[in-house]
C-alpha cells in the first residue's frame, strides 16, 4: 500500500491560495509533504508549504511540468489548464477530482447543460458564444428583464454575474461567452459538501443557509445547521448526492443551491473543492472539509461530518475605501468572546471586497451563535494603514 | 498598538520540535510571521515556519543572535541558554515565559527548592551536587530504598527520572547533580495548564489524568476531564494557580501532580510550555493549548479552556525494535472510527519510544472514548522499513 505519511510520496495542489493554505494544516498534521503551484510568490501557502514553484495555472507547460513533479495531483481553484491535467493524467498520474469534471465545471454553460441532461432540477437558461446573441435574443422577446448574467468563463465571488434589469444593463456587460438565467426568487441559499472517495464511499455535510452581502455578492454568514425544515434539508441532501453521483465525482464537491417559493431544490452552481460554505467545519465538525478532501483524494475512510457544535462563519472582505497593506482592527475584541476563532489568510494587501479571512463562531445554541456573528461583523474591520 | 497580523512582527521561537509544529498552525491560523530555531535542519518545523535557522539551543551566541533577529521571544523546548536570554532581556526584548522562571524550572533542584520556599505541597526531597553524596547519604541512613532519583538538569519524558530499589540501581545512576525524592504512592497521576497573560488574566484548562506506560515512562493516555471527585479536581486546580501565581508566571505553565492516597495533591514538576497533556485539546476544546500560548505571550484575551467533547489522547511512540525510516501502520483503519484525529509529527526516523506522534479521541462519552483509545492504542503501530 502507498505509504503517505513522512514518506518519499509528493501531494501537488494547483493553487496556493487561502483554501491551500488551510489544507496545508492538514497536510502538516499527517506529515503528508506537499509541493504548491500558485502564480504568486506571496500566495498565502508559498512560505509554509514543503515545496512551492511559481507559476501560471493556465499556462499549459507550466501545468504540465508541475505535474510530473507529484505522486498525485489535486487542486484549490477550479481554473487552471485541462488540457495539461488531461495529458498527465493519460500519462498515468492520478488528479483528483478528475480533469474531465473539471472541464464540465470550469464552464458554466457546460455545467448548467450537464444538469439538464442528468436531469438535476436548476434554473431555466439560454447559452450564447458573444453578448451580441444575447441582445439579439432580447429584441426577438426571447429573454425578458430582468434576468441573471452569468460569464461562462472564470467567474468566481460573484465576478461574472450580474443581474440583468434594464437595457442599460445589458449594454454594459463584457463581451464573451455566457448564459441568461431565469431569476428565481428564493428563500433560501443553502450549500451542501459532499465527499467521495475512490472506492465508492460518500458522505454529505449538514446542509447549511447563506447570507450574501446585498452589493458584493459575497457569503457574509454561513450557518450550519442551515434553520429550515428536515423535509427540504434531507431533499437538499439528495439534490447533492444526484449531483455527485452524475459526475462520478472523486473529492470535495460544494453543491450551493436556492429553496425556491415552494420548496423546491435547484442547484445554482458547484465547486469541485473545499469551499467557503465549509469553513465552520474546522471548529465545528468532527471532520474538517481539509481533512476530508485529504480522506477522499487518498481514498482513505471517510469521516464523522457531524457537528460537534452549531457554527456560523463570517467572511472578512476588505473594507471599501481601503487599498493597501492589511490592518486587522479588532482581532483581539472579538477573541474576548467565547467560541471566536479567527482565520487569516496571510495576504498582505487589502482591497474592498478581497477575501482577507473568515471567523468562526461555535455554540451549543445557533441563536447565540447568530447574535455573536453579528457582533463580530460589526466588530471586526479589514483596512489599510 | 502592536499589529501582530499579516505585519512586518516576527515571533521567534526557540525549539523547532512537534510543540513548535503544532503552534505553527495556530500562528499561520492568525499570519504571524514566525522565526524558529532549533539544532536539527530536519526539525519537524524546518519546512514550515516563515524563517528558520538551524543553531544549537544551549550555545549562548547561537540564542543571543537568533534573540536579535525577532520582536518577541518564547520557547517549546525548556533546555535553552538561559544566560543568553537574561541579555536579550536586559536589552528590552520582551520574552515569555521570563528567562527567571526557566532558570528555576530548568534544574530540578532549584524547582522543587521554589516549591518548599513558596509552600506548594511537593514530595520531601533531598539535594545532592554529585551522586557520591548521595551515596554517602544512603550509607549514612538519610535515604532508604525505594526512592526516585532525578536528574537536576535536562531530563525530559522519563529520561532522567528512575525508581531506586536498590543498591545496584544506586551504583548504576549517572553523575551530576540531583535529587533524591520520597515515593511518593499515588491513586492519580494529573496535570492542569494554566494560562496568564501580561496583563494578569488567568485561566485553567481542566484537570487531566495520565496514564504512563509502565516501562518508558511516557504518557500512554491522557484523559479529559479526569475521573475523579470534582472535590479533588477543584484542590489541583487551585494548586496549579498557586504554583503560577509563585512564578508571576506569563505564558502556558503545565502542572504536573499526584493525587495521593488520601487525596491530597502534590506537585511533581512543571513545563514552562504548551504540554503533551494538552494535546487532546486541538480537538476537544473551545481554544487549543497552542492558540491559548499566543494568546497569552501577546497580552490578548485568553480563550475559553471549556471542553466542546471529553478527549483522550494515545501518545504514537516507536515501537520497540524498530530504528530507521517511519512507517505509521494502520493509520487508515483508525481513522475509519468516529471522533479520531491522527498527528504525525513530521520525523523521518522512529526509534524505541522516541514520540513520533499522538492520537486524539472525542466523543460525547467518556468511557466509549476510552474504548476507542484502547483499540487506537493496538491498532497503530510506529515502525520502520
């Protein structure tokens, strides 16, 4: 059997940022050595990975001869060169999750088409190659205002869409490839983790409930146990899993999703890696997302995604008005209430809306956990000097 | 005030050990930059620190310039130069725990002096500059057999720590300085970390119950909260605050003790430092003992030592007959139980009981984690190729 741990085996991570950095506390507590590719020299991972190597994640070369570096291959960004992971991989190396989901999922069009043809319930849409083709359909009457933009391409954070309400709008959008999404009102954003390793085994985290930031479209809370009825939770677990078993996924799969008006579950996107919906799992969970993505890509034993406690995770963007090297003000107020754990992601430089860190607040109680993640909120800011 | 985040503030650490790693997850957790130095290049955090330096800890020009390199200095490791670390001092570099304490607590003799000046309870002892002394006292009648001997200087997990039945384990002791201590029959042997801050805050974690192996002499389970009348656990939390309370103690001070026949509580020794009987707390509890270590050196609020679970911890040792090139066997399987967390340390080469790792088991129940420690225990073996 391969042996992992203080061994000769090289875990690669294409990506070195904030999600790379929290698997590398997992990666240090098994002693597995991990070799990091960011395009960055200051990416949050570059100083305390075992190795790091800089580099552009799109560029083909660049991917490809990192991957002949490594005994296996996984990633913390979804947006990095396929056809690279697609050569590696014929030529043996293992990439979790596999290149070929990847594909599909890199691609919005493609992954919204996806869901149609596997029958997993999502908003309507239209495709379009150029905006161009978009105007055009809405002067035919084949899509009305208002609706949601979405670029096919490298969208991430709320980047890449926009909600369409006017002609104005849809004049300034950029050019290139995309879709329009019918608009659904909702109750609810809520995101389900499911892992799944090689040999079959799966497991899903509680579902839980998202609160955006109304102008960013950033997560601003994310509250696990999700406050909404067993009947919609157990059907949001089973959206999930359908969406897993479609890709015969291997790996960490963040599935968010909106409860609409009447209760049902559409998918709204997925992430093939640990996300920021998953991030009260360090404090709160018995299995943390990292070490459960590490459990799934090694095929090793799934773990317990039980909470040993509710959680709730603020993000901390950076303030707006404030470009510059990060000051975190506050920390220590909040590290004065009980069940606050804040997380920085070691980037130097804040910019309105950057994602610097996140807090988590655990509780036996999710009610006081909600009221301390509103102090915290108010409490904390990221700015500059 | 200080910006310790994301800042140009470098923590120095002397000791690059397993402490050192697992407090480095907390320091990347708040991006403090950290400097270690430690006599091995291949010390389990040589890959991992922002800085490192490799350097004997005892050498005086080795600390003293290392002191120079960094804004504020703590240990994991006890056994430093002490002469070195009064200068930096004396130079205005702020060090926790204060070079007084680790002078004291560093010399065995000069601890248990301390305890009997500050009437902490503490085995009767006697002192001897060379073991001839102590010789001459057994002839003498002054000491009887059974007596533990302890080395004055550099002991550590048991080395340095012997039973003395009779007089071939007498002639067999090493030189130097020591003591000679009363056997002292105990129903428990427990531990309680303290924590203080600058500022006087102070908090204590609850009290733990060792269980050693009978040959090494190293911890085989701690267990949280020990079993024991809260009556008992109640006078050994107040024995531990008066133990740090006689330092004026900044910094986590782990208190060893025995619970007597009769129930009383006597101090065996004390680490100046984050401590094996704290492990079980990464997961067990609301703030880990290497969160709460920088919390206090820094003069923030200290964190909530509650338990979110009970927690056992199984010491990972080299097995016997096994030197070279570490295999943890097994690994998988524990890791196939509810509530275990594997902690590989990151050392390349095992040797008999040399501490390579730990396990940590939580559960809601005490004795079913228990259970499961026992068979984590004969599950995972630590051996070589």
């Amino acid at each position: 059997m391969q042996n992992y741990f203080s061994s000769h085996f090289k875990l690669g991570v294409l990506g070195g940022g904030q999600l790379g950095r929290m698997l590398l506390s997992e990666t240090q507590k098994l002693d597995i050595h991990t070799v990091i590719l960011d395009k960055s020299a200051d990416a949050p991972c570059a100083q305390i990975c075992n190795e790091f190597y800089q580099g552009d994640l799109l560029d083909f070369d660049t991917v490809y001869n990192f991957g002949k570096k490594v005994d296996l291959l996984t990633i913390e960004i979804e947006n990095v060169n396929i056809d690279a992971l697609d050569k590696l991989e014929s030529e043996g190396l293992t990439i979790y999750p596999k290149p070929s989901n990847l594909r599909i999922i890199q691609n919005k069009a493609q992954q919204k088409k996806f869901y149609k043809e596997k029958q997993i319930p999502t908003a309507d849409f239209n495709h379009y190659a150029f905006v161009d083709e978009l105007k055009h359909s809405y002067e035919n009457g084949l899509v009305t205002f208002p609706f949601v933009w979405k670029s096919a391409r490298f969208g991430y954070d709320g980047n890449g869409v926009k909600v369409v309400k006017n002609y104005n709008d849809l004049e300034a959008l950029p050019e290139g490839e995309c879709i329009a999404e019918k608009m659904i009102p909702f109750k609810n954003e809520l995101a389900v983790i499911v892992a799944r390793n090689p040999k079959g085994d799966l497991v899903t985290y509680p579902v839980v409930e998202m609160e955006f930031h109304p102008e960013a479209n950033q997560v601003e809370y994310v509250i696990c146990p999700a406050r909404i009825d067993e009947t919609v939770a157990e059907k949001a677990r089973k959206v999930a899993l359908k969406v897993a078993d479609a890709f015969d996924f291997v790996g960490l799969l963040a599935v968010e999703m909106f409860q609409t008006q009447d209760d049902e579950i559409l998918v709204n996107e997925v992430a093939p890696r640990t996300h920021n919906s998953g991030h009260y799992s360090i404090e709160a969970s018995y299995t943390s997302q990292f070490e459960q993505h590490l459990r799934s890509i090694l095929d090793f034993p799934l773990g317990n995604t039980d909470s040993k406690l509710a959680g709730i995770m603020v993000n901390l963007v950076g303030a707006e008005g404030y470009t510059g090297e990060v000051i975190y003000e506050n920390i220590q107020e909040i590290m004065n209430i009980d069940g606050v754990t804040p997380h920085l992601y070691g980037k130097k430089i804040t910019k309105p809306f950057r994602k610097m860190g996140h807090v988590t607040i655990v509780n036996q109680n999710i009610d006081k956990a909600r009221e301390v993640a509103q102090k915290v909120k108010e409490t904390v800011k990221v700015i500059s000097k």
